[in-house]
C-alpha cells in the first residue's frame, strides 16, 4: 500500500511527502530543471488511468494506460528526438494485437501479432538498419 510519494527539488533536496488518501492519487513529480518527469494515476493501491514518462527536456518518452493495475490500451515510447520507438496494445495486462518496434531514427525493425499476450502469425524482423532479415511465423507463441 503506498500511503505517500516525494521526489527532489530543483537543488537536490527531498520535498516534503505527498499523501495518498484511500490508495488514491494522481500522482505527478518533476525534474530537477522543473520539467515534468512522470504523471500517473494511482487507484485503490495499484496504478489506474494514463501513465506519462517524460525527459529531463519535457518531452514525452513513454505513454501507456492502465486498468485495475494491468496495462490497458495503447502504449507508445519515443526516443528523446521524438521518433517512435516502440507501439503496442494491451488488454488486461496481455499484448494484443501488432506490436510494432522501430530503431533510433524511427525506421520499422519487428512486428509481431499477439493474442492474448501470446505471439501468433507471422512477425517480421530486419536488421538495426531495417533491412529485412527474416518473416517468422508463430503458432501459441512456437515458431
């Protein structure tokens, strides 16, 4: 149970305790320069609603959702210049659907399908640069 969250001022030092009444909150802390560095959601003791990462810069670095605890819905993280770097869903908890990862310039370099959190049909995968390098095929998770 978490009944309290602090993080560092923009001198280093501990602020004082932020109190999470009834295991809720919506919880948001701050870089040292006063930038965002998180926002999320906190409900009955367990993470609840929109999930933001940031860099230290402001920029939004991850985004995901949440549901009782479990990952629900999309989620997406960029790299710090603003390229994509990975786009995945999630239903109670479990990748569905494409998941789709791309390399530090924003370029495609594997896609897998999912059901239920299990790997299944084909999924595509190339080299850092994204030339393909092979088509995989799965069936529950086996190739």
């Amino acid at each position: 149970m978490i009944i309290g969250y602090t993080y560092l001022d923009k001198n280093g030092k501990e602020l004082p305790i932020q109190p999470v009444k009834k295991g809720t909150a919506s919880i948001t802390t701050f870089y040292a320069n006063g930038n965002k560095a998180l926002e999320m959601g906190w409900k009955n003791n367990t993470y609840d609603g929109t999930y933001k990462l940031y860099y230290t810069d402001g920029t939004l670095a991850e985004i995901r959702h949440y549901k009782n605890g479990d990952k629900h819905g999309e989620q997406k993280r960029w790299n710090n210049d603003g390229s994509i770097q990975l786009e995945a869903n999630f239903d109670a908890g479990y990748n569905v659907g494409i998941e789709n990862n791309y390399n530090n310039k924003g370029k495609l370099i594997s896609s897998y399908n999912y059901i239920n959190g299990i790997r299944h049909g084909s999924a595509m995968i190339t080299t850092k640069e994204g030339t393909k390098l092979k088509l995989n095929y799965y069936y529950g998770d086996l190739q």
